[in-house]
C-alpha cells in the first residue's frame, strides 16, 4: 500500500532543538533495533548549538540506486526510496559514497546498508513516522501541505536541491524562509557562504585563519 | 506509476517515477537503464512476452529432449545384426562358466554364460539401471548387480528385483558343431 499523496515530508531545520528524540524513536524500531536511521548533524560546534536532522530527502532519481552495482536499492511508486534489499546487497559502499545528503549507512556486521524508508511500515498506513511524530518543535513534520502553509506561514516547502551542475529533486522538503527567492537550494554555493554556517571549503583548503587555532 | 504533482515546488516539473538523471524519456535510455530500473514495480514486473518467451523455450526444450531420446531408442532398435561371429568354443567353458565378448567388434561387453552342457545364453554386460557389470549367478538362475542389488533372470534377461527396470539386452547364440556363434542383439525397447 503506498504513502498516501497528500501526506509530505517537512523538515525545518531552523525548528530544531537538538533533543535527540527521533534518534531516540528511531533506535527503538523493530526493523533496525539499536541503529538510528536519523543522524543529527551538529553544524558549528565551535560558534552556534544549531542542530540539522537529517532524514533520508527520497530523491526522484535517487543517485544511490543509480550507483548501486547489485540492482538492491529500489524506489516504491509513492516516491519512497526503499533500504537495500537483503538478498542484493553487496555492502560495496557505493551509495554510502555517492549518496549528495550523506544518508546511507553502512552495517558492516551485517554487510548491508540500511538508511531512512521514511517508517515505510507506519506510513503506508497512514500513520506519521516515527520522528515526526515525537519530534516536540516539528523541525520533522508529516503532514499535508495545506496544514503546513496554515501553521507556518512565514515559511515554504523546497524540494529542488542545486549540486553544482546538478538539480535534485525529492520527495521530502526543506521548509525554507518564505522571503527566500529561489525555488531551488543551492547546496555547493551555501558552502562557500559565511552566513550559512562557516566557511568550510576556506577552513579545508586554505591556511587556518587567524584566532581558529586550538 | 505516476505520481501526485502537489509535492513538486511551484514551477517545478511534476514528479516522475523512475525519472533518469538526464531527464530524457525512458524509451530513449541505454538498455541497461531498462533492464535495470529503479522503479519497485518495474523491477518485479514481467511482461507477457517475457513470460510467453520464457514458457516456450522451456517447453519446446523439454520436447526436443524427448524427441532425441525417442529417435536415439529408435535408431538404436532399427540396428541389423552384424554377420554372425564366433564367440567361444564350446568346450572352452564348464558348465555355469561364463567369458566377456565383443559382438559387433567395438561394443560394449557383452557376457556368454554356458547353462547347461548344450545351453548358453548371453546378455549385455552392463546393467539397464547405471551400467554397473553384472555377475551371473547360475545355480540361482539370476544375474546379480551388485552396485545397487540388482536382479535379473538369467534365462530371459527380464529384472525381477532392485531398481533395473527394463531388461538387459540379449545376443542370440547359435552352437555351430564345436564352436558357439552370435547372431544378433535383441533390445526390448521397454
């Protein structure tokens, strides 16, 4: 049974709060007891408490399943991009590297990768999934879209993501300040932006600025 | 497969199911992107043709392997006996003794087995069930294979016990003054 359409994915990272209680929820599932399938990334540790979760954006033609060798990672019909199946997974660490949002992990005990299905189980019966449904702020909000333009007006959905060259479309959306010009998130210039968090790309490849030293 | 075009941002184009990278038509994909699609459904789907090519292939296979087997059997009866060829003296074997032959020149071992003072019989050496040498047993009046307890009657090669079921081909004989000559290979095509 497909996720039904009119229930979508929000994740607001302005929202979060750091609790850590999707990973909490998310631990506590049947299918993967003991592993979150959620990472919280930390953004700054240094100069902000900012926190980002992070689920799996179910993109419209998942990079993942295109770099997957064994055919083992498929995408249902409502969009959702399904873990590795067992039987196919080769645990090669294709789609762990390839993947533009970093969401696949691999198990190597298991020798399977296993990432977000979006609680396949509880949201192909209409039930909201695990994280968004303890998530206190709704920085993970499953809802529809209506619902969410009437409780956040002041923000909107954006499901087109700008690597370089490359636009990716999911089926999850980033609620994004409703001011923001573009449609689309231009993921590699937000790098080399200050304002966004800092400056990465300068801290890797150039000499360590002033006053960052340890 | 098509999907809801709500969740797409404004001025997005709608959500395809198994879209390419390249965001060209499937039709237009290398072979590979349609043999190995993302799509679940396509994935699991087999088409009719695919289903109808792969059930007459099997078949027609499986009928063609009967159709060998049933011309081999029969070019294998529609074999004439080679010209009769001496095989033994009679005196050479005591009663109940047996020796190997050739009958043609080439085939496989065949057995002579002398039953009485003026009797012989002969079969082939190789038992019908998996080619083992069976041993006569002639006060019995059986041939014994012992690979798998194989019994056969000795006058007429018929099984009679364990897991041979068709009979062991039979040499006719005929004794020619002193000397035992073989004639011709009945194959009972049970």
């Amino acid at each position: 049974m497909p996720v039904p359409d009119r229930f979508e994915f929000f994740v607001d990272p302005a929202r979060c709060i750091g609790c850590q209680a999707c990973i909490q929820a998310c631990t506590e599932c049947d299918t993967h007891r003991g592993q979150a399938m959620i990472q919280l990334d930390v953004l700054d540790r240094e100069g902000s408490t900012q926190t980002v979760p992070v689920v799996c954006m179910h993109c419209d033609s998942p990079t993942c399943a295109e770099v997957c060798p064994a055919d083992a990672i498929k995408r249902t019909e409502d969009g959702v991009v399904q873990t590795a199946r067992k039987p196919r997974c080769i645990a090669c660490n294709n789609c762990v590297l390839a993947c533009p949002f970093g969401i696949p992990k691999m198990h190597s005990g298991m020798g399977l990768m296993m990432k977000c299905d979006m609680c396949y189980d509880r949201t192909s019966v209409g039930l909201k999934p695990m994280c968004a449904s303890v998530c206190p702020s709704q920085a993970l909000a499953f809802g529809t879209r209506e619902e969410m333009a009437r409780l956040r007006p002041d923000a909107r959905p954006v499901n087109a993501f700008r690597f370089g060259q490359q636009t990716v479309r999911t089926k999850v959306n980033l609620m994004v300040p409703a001011s923001a010009p573009d449609a689309v998130v231009d993921v590699t210039a937000a790098m080399f932006e200050p304002g966004v968090g800092h400056d990465m790309l300068e801290d890797v490849f150039d000499e360590p600025a002033e006053g960052r030293e340890a | 497969m098509s999907s809801g075009t709500a969740r797409s941002a404004p001025g997005l184009e709608p959500d395809r199911a198994a879209a390419a990278p390249d965001g060209r038509a499937m039709a237009d994909q290398p072979k590979w992107r349609r043999d190995f699609p993302i799509d679940a459904g396509q994935d699991d789907y087999v088409s009719r043709r695919e289903l109808v090519k792969f059930l007459v292939l099997t078949s027609g296979a499986f009928a063609a392997g009967q159709l060998w087997l049933v011309l081999k059997s029969y070019f294998e009866l529609s074999f004439t006996g080679a010209p009769a060829a001496a095989v033994a003296a009679v005196d050479e074997l005591p009663v109940g003794g047996a020796k190997t032959f050739e009958y043609p020149a080439g085939s496989p071992p065949r057995l002579l087995i002398r039953t009485g003072p003026a009797s012989f019989v002969a079969y082939d050496q190789q038992c019908t069930h998996l080619l083992c040498p069976v041993v006569p047993v002639v006060d019995q009046g059986r041939l014994h294979c012992p690979c798998h307890n194989g019994w056969f009657d000795l006058a007429t090669g018929q099984p009679v016990a364990g897991p041979p079921r068709r009979p062991l081909p039979r040499v006719t004989l005929e004794v020619r003054g002193p000397t035992v000559y073989a004639t011709g290979v009945e194959v009972s095509p049970s």
